[in-house]
C-alpha cells in the first residue's frame, strides 16, 4: 500500500517545485521507480521509530504532501497541532501535509510561499490562500485546514451559528509563534483569502477556545469589545475569493478557528413571511425585515405587524381649476341683465364663499384667482346738448362686484339659447356670464340675480342653464383666444313666479350613494398609484378626478365611477360599478358617488379586423388589489363577501390599428369610450341605434357622406328651424345605416367600408351617434382625421 502513496509524493513534489520557480526535474527524476520504496527490514521492537517521524523521510521540505488519512494521522505535523511549540525545534523544516479530511503547514518567514494556497486533497475541497504571512525573523506560523462537518483534530466543534447557513469553507486556525515560541494571535497586518465562489455575502466567524475551553462563536466583523481590541473584514475579489483581516484579540493565546458562512436567507422562502405586497430584506444573522416600498406605506393600525397599504393621494388644488358657464334658457327679446352673481359653499345658497359685507364682491377678494368672461355686453349711447355723444357701457364685472346699483346687459337684444344667425357665421344668439376659480374654492349654489326695477320683467330671464367644466386641457382653457374645455356637469333651474332670481344646487353625483367597484390603480414612473385621493373638497372635484382618468395611463379600463366622502373628503375611483348603496334613513349624508356617464374617447381605423378576446368568467378570477372595510388599498384575490374589490378586468384588444388606410381599401371604424348604449338584457340593450359616417375633413356632421365612400349611406331630410331671424328650412343627412355588427359598453365596432376618394380629397373625420340620430345635434366629430392613401382611377365607355 505505501507504493501508491510514493507516486503522489513523487508528483506533488514536482509539482511544487515548480511552483516554487526551481529547475525542471529530469526524465529519469520526474517518473517515479521501485527504487523509491523503501524496503522492508526486520527490525527488533527497541529500535522501531517514533510514530511522529514515521513519514518524514518521505516528504520532503518546501513540499505540500498529499497522503491518506491514515498517514496523516500519524504525521509529526498533524501530531502537532494539539501543541504547535512542538515544531518550534531547529530540525523541524517547512513543510505540509494533506489529507481528504485534514490539513497542516509550518512555514517561517524565509519559505513560506510553497504553501502559500492550502486545501484538503479531498476533491472540490474549499481553498485558502495567504498572500504574506507578514511574519517577523525567527517567527513561524501554522496553518491548520479540517473540514467543519466531520470530527476535528483540533479538538475544536463547529457548530452552525443560528440564524445563518451551512459552512461554506473549511476552518482554518492560524497559529502565530514568535522567536520564543510564544503564541501571538493578536499581530496586526495579517490577511488571508477563502474561496467561496457561490456566496453573495460571505460572513466569517471566530471560534475561539481559552485555555483549553470553548469561549464561543463571534462575528470577525461585530465581534464584542472584550473579546477584540480590532474588529475583522471582509471584502469581496475577483474570481469568488474574499479578503478576510484577522481581527486583534484581547488575549494572545486564544485559540481561534475561522469558518465561512452566509445569511439563512430567510427571504427566499415565502417572502420571509412577509405579507405581500411588503418586501422582505435579509438581516445578516438576524430574523429578515418586512418594509413597504413606495408608493406602499405600513399601516399605522397593524403594527407591530407590517402591513402594507396604498396611500390616498394628495389633491392638487393648482390643477383642478374649473369654470361656470351661466345662460338663459328662453328667448329674450330685450336682452338679458344681471345685477349680481354669488356663489355659496353650501348646497342652500346661505354660506357665501366671499365676504359681501360692505358691498365687496369676487373682485375684492384678492385670494381668489378668477377670471370673468360673457358673451358680450351693451354699450349705450346718447346725444348730448352740447352735440357730443355719450357712451355707457355695462361689462360683466359689475355681475361681480358686490353692488346692487351695477349690473351687466347682454349685447344682444334678441337673445335666443342654442341658434346660430346665419347671417353672421359663428355668432351665437344666447347671451351667457363664465367665471372661473381655482381647486382651492368650493362652490355648491350660485344664486343669479336680475335686476328688480318695475318695468324690467322682460329682461329676466324664466330658466337657466348653469355649466361646470375645467379650467384647462388639452387645446382649452378659460384664456383670451383659447376654445372652452367641454362642460362636464350641467344643471337647470326655473324662475319661480314673483322671484327676481334663481338659485341653482351645483353639487355633483347622488346624495347618500355608495357605488361598489374596482379600484382604479395607474402606473406614473413604474410605480402603481392608487385612485384614492384625500383632501378633495367637493364631489364636484371627485367626479372631475374621475373624469381626468377615464383613459389613465398604464391601464387597461380608466375610471368610470368615483364616490366622494364628505367627512373625510377622500375620493375614490373606480373602474366599474358593480353595485350601489344608499344610506339608512334618518342617517347624514357621508357619501356622495355617479358615473362618468356616456364618454367618447375617440376612434381608431382598423384594417385586419379580430374577433374579440375572451373575458373572464367572474370578478372571483380577477386579480389585483381590493378595497378593504376600512377603505385600505390591499394585494391579493378579494373576498366577494366584503362587496368592494379591485381587479384588472379584460378589454378586448383589436390588431391593425392605424390611422391610414389605402384606397379602395376594406376597413372597419372602432368607436372607443365609457357607458356606450349597451346593455345584456336585450330589452333594454340600444346599440344597434349607434350610427357612425365619414365626411371630408372640415365638414358639418350633418352634411352628406364623403363621396367614393362604400359601406354606409344616409338619407337627406329636411327641418324646419325657428329664430329670432325667422324660421328656415336646414337639409341634413342624418337618417344613416348600418348598426355596428359589434358592441361593448367600451366600443362600438362598424363596417366593412371602403373608401375611394375623389380627386383632391385625401383627408376624413369620423362623426359618431349614440341614439336618435335623425336630429342633427346629436352628431359629434371624434377625433382626429384620418388619411386614404393612393388614388384608384375608374373608366366609363360608351
């Protein structure tokens, strides 16, 4: 058996000789011979030798020997390790030797590199390195490598630490042996490197042992003050090694074994029982940390429990400015005059929202950002004695000036709502006050006042028609020379008998109602923000919200309900109304809630029609967020029980979208928004009376077809229209066909068509009905216009 063991002393010691830089050995050196076992001599028991010296002659010095674990445990080296002064001795060389479960190496200042990388001969055994030992002249030091799992012949145990992993090195125990033989563990400077390629953060620990008793088990890198006078490091290299720096210890003669660990790792096992969405982070040794990450915050109420929740977001006043819009709703053929407009907070007109005492109006509330506008107003004229002519003017700003002695007069005196002069293209008939106010003022009434001298009935008008909408958009706003944002609420009122004024309700969805639906969630900046809002002064703001983010951005369906709590002016937004609620009787008022109600978001021209996808089957297979009972934006499948949930429902997808078709081309016209006429039971469902037409772009909805255009027709009807100018007979072509062949409360799909256009014409709009379509105010251009491509050309012989 020691035949085997001779070839690999023979090998490794080639192999560290070259190593170590020396010559290469020859042919006849490098092959191993019989010639280098030695031969077995009866010898009498007296002069047997020492077991420490048995296998000396057959490593030599400067060499890493690798024999067998029986070998070894008879090795002077290995002998040496419960006593390491043992190899103080002037006869005793530098030399190692490794075994699969053991490893031991004596180097001294002078030699030393020969072991510079030690491991165990086992193979894939974990490695160490010392880049310099850093020993003084006349100091040794030995290195000792055993495997942590398996029996130490140290004497040393390796107890997996609680809170971390198995070993992921070997234990290496330093001993540091001065001119005097003397241990000295607590030399500065010293570092020593360990492999531990698939760690991604190594930690190591000091088993330390005093006087022949086990001490414990400390971090190198949080070691306590009474144990170290220096803490250790670690740090990362190249290649999957790690630095380590042997901490000082506060006694000399500890011994100390250094072992590899890492993190249990508790996160990746169930979230380290976090509860999603919380977000779990190791603690090193420690138990993991469950924390929410923006825009998730931890729910005062839960703790010490972390539960994270979505927080309302935060009502910008600045960018919620919105408008009124008033006009009279009857014919006034002497114009209309205003003494005064006020609004009020409150739905009862009795809390005015500016001080009118001592005659101060909107203009004298230098808080109030506002701006005033109307359809014009009269400037008189008279002849003086003298021939001069004096002028008096009646601007709107005397509608706002807390005066009862001013007041506005309407430039026209034949003031008819809705008709249009056609003498005068683009000149209304009806005569109309806006005013406009920031997010940060709420108005619930306004109260107009006409003017209450006798002999001035005529000018008061019987009805009025007040409009909400927003301060700015897309293309609008309240601006000289900008168009109108679209109104978004309107309410009517009657003048009653007797009474110089109205006073109009402005508040905004259902009293007491609570609708039950899908949180809207909307992606800003890849992170998830909730359709939550808090310090939304009025319902009014609620549904202007909503409306804002009926075509969020990262998602699938917008908003399309919302409810507003009056208590804690937090609005809600949601995706759906799946059920509504009304308060007790006898109760306050907490809620106020509505849908967005019919919205058109525009069309797309599609060319490679697909059916659409399947929806699921039931709110239950829907995903998402829901909202809890106490109104906390919660991760997971809801409970149907709790009537409030959030989900990401479906929307059909179509293909091919364009803007651009070519002629002659077939393509189908999607009409997209929210509350189209759609209903499942088909007593009640209206989609088949959605109609749509395309015209050259630019021209009236209610005029004829685009010509060339295959696919859809209308008929020419005549109307009679009544004015102030007299009556006139108007010709559209509004009676169209067909239905479309597929409809959603989402969209509305129509064709096929083909268009091909006339000479010069290569632009077209989209014009879109919803219901009685014969009337031509119920016509409505959607979005941009789109392009036919190309022109077809066709012969005609005789």
């Amino acid at each position: 058996s020691s035949v085997p063991a001779m070839r690999v002393l023979a090998w490794t010691l080639v192999c560290a000789t070259l190593a170590a830089g020396g010559a290469r050995p020859t042919r006849a050196t490098a092959k191993p011979t019989r010639r280098a076992v030695p031969k077995p001599v009866k010898r009498s028991a007296v002069f047997q030798a020492a077991p420490t010296r048995k296998l000396q002659d057959v490593c030599p010095d400067q060499t890493v020997c690798a024999v067998s674990d029986n070998h070894y445990a008879s090795h002077f080296l290995a002998q040496s390790v419960a006593d390491p002064t043992q190899l103080c001795g002037a006869d005793v060389e530098p030399k190692a030797v490794a075994s699969p479960s053991e490893a031991v190496a004596l180097v001294t200042p002078e030699r030393w590199d020969f072991a510079r990388e030690m491991s165990r001969s086992g193979e894939g055994a974990p490695r160490v390195r010392v880049p310099d030992p850093n020993l003084p002249e006349g100091w040794r030091m030995v290195t000792l490598v055993e495997d942590p799992a398996a029996a130490a012949t140290s004497g040393l145990t390796y107890e997996v630490v609680d809170g971390f992993a198995g070993w992921v090195t070997d234990a290496y125990k330093f001993t540091r042996l001065d001119d005097t033989c003397t241990v000295q563990n607590s030399v500065l400077g010293f570092d020593f490197h360990l492999h531990a390629p698939d760690v991604s953060r190594l930690v190591v620990f000091a088993f330390i042992h005093s006087g022949g008793q086990y001490v414990g088990a400390v971090n190198i890198e949080a070691a306590p003050a009474g144990a170290v006078t220096r803490s250790g490091g670690v740090r990362a290299l190249a290649g999957g090694w790690w630095s380590v720096t042997a901490p000082e210890f506060s006694d000399p003669t500890v011994d100390v074994a250094y072992v590899g660990t890492e993190d249990a790792l508790e996160c990746a096992v169930e979230n380290g029982g976090c509860e999603a969405p919380a977000v779990c982070f190791e603690a090193v040794g420690g138990p993991p940390v469950c924390a929410c990450e923006p825009p998730y915050q931890a729910d005062p109420a839960a703790l010490p429990d972390v539960r994270c929740v979505l927080p309302p977001n935060v009502y910008d006043p600045a960018a919620a400015g919105y408008y009124f819009r008033v006009s009279h709703g009857d014919r006034l053929d002497h114009g209309w005059q205003l003494e005064e407009i006020v609004v009020y907070s409150d739905s009862n007109c009795s809390e005015p929202v500016f001080d009118l005492t001592a005659g101060g109006g909107m203009n004298d509330n230098d808080g109030l950002t506002y701006a005033v506008a109307s359809s014009g107003h009269y400037v008189g004229a008279t002849s003086m004695v003298d021939g001069s002519v004096s002028t008096r003017e009646f601007p709107v700003a005397n509608a706002f000036d807390g005066q009862d002695f001013t007041y506005w007069r309407s430039s026209c005196l034949g003031c008819d709502p809705g008709k249009v002069d056609p003498m005068v293209p683009g000149e209304s008939d009806t005569a109309f006050v806006r005013f406009a106010f920031t997010g940060s003022f709420t108005v619930n009434c306004i109260e107009v006042r006409h003017r209450t001298e006798d002999g001035l009935e005529h000018t008061r008008a019987n009805s009025v028609l007040v409009e909400r909408g927003p301060r700015a958009g897309p293309g609008c706003g309240v601006e000289p020379g900008q168009a109108l944002c679209p109104a978004t609420s309107r309410w009517t009122a009657a003048r009653a008998a007797g009474d110089a004024s109205f006073r109009v309700a402005t508040q905004c969805g259902m009293e007491g109602a609570r609708i039950y639906g899908s949180l809207l969630q909307t992606w800003v900046d890849e992170r998830a923000l909730p359709g939550m809002y808090q310090q939304v002064p009025s319902a009014c703001s609620c549904y202007q919200l909503c409306l804002d983010n009926m075509q969020a951005p990262g998602v699938l369906v917008g908003c399309r309900a919302w409810q507003w709590n009056q208590e804690t002016l937090q609005c809600e937004l949601l995706t759906n109304a799946l059920a509504t609620g009304t308060a007790t009787p006898g109760e306050p008022v907490v809620y106020w809630s509505g849908t967005v109600g019919r919205q058109i978001f525009g069309y797309s021209v599609q060319v490679n029609h697909t059916e659409a996808a399947p929806a699921a089957s039931s709110a239950a297979e829907q995903s998402g967020a829901y909202i809890s009972e106490d109104h906390h934006a919660q991760a997971g499948t809801p409970d149907l029980s709790s009537r409030t949930w959030a989900g990401n429902e479906p929307l059909r997808r179509l293909a091919g979208h364009t803007m651009a078709v070519e002629a002659a081309e077939t393509f189908y016209l999607e009409i997209t928004g929210a509350y189209l006429p759609q209903s499942h039971d088909v007593n009640f469902d209206r989609s088949d009376r959605q109609r749509v037409k395309v015209v050259e772009a630019g021209a009236d909805c209610s005029g004829p077809l685009a010509p060339g255009l295959s696919g859809a027709s209308c008929l020419q009807v005549m109307h009679e229209v009544h004015s102030s100018h007299g009556t006139r007979v108007v010709k559209t072509h509004t009676v169209c066909g067909a239905a479309p062949h597929e409809a959603t409360a989402d969209h509305a799909t129509f064709g096929p068509f083909s268009l091909q256009p006339a000479l010069g014409a290569d632009h077209f709009d989209v014009c879109y009905c919803a219901g009685e379509c014969s009337d031509a105010g119920h016509w409505q251009r959607v979005g941009p216009s789109f392009e036919v491509v190309g022109q077809v050309y066709t012969y005609e012989v005789d």
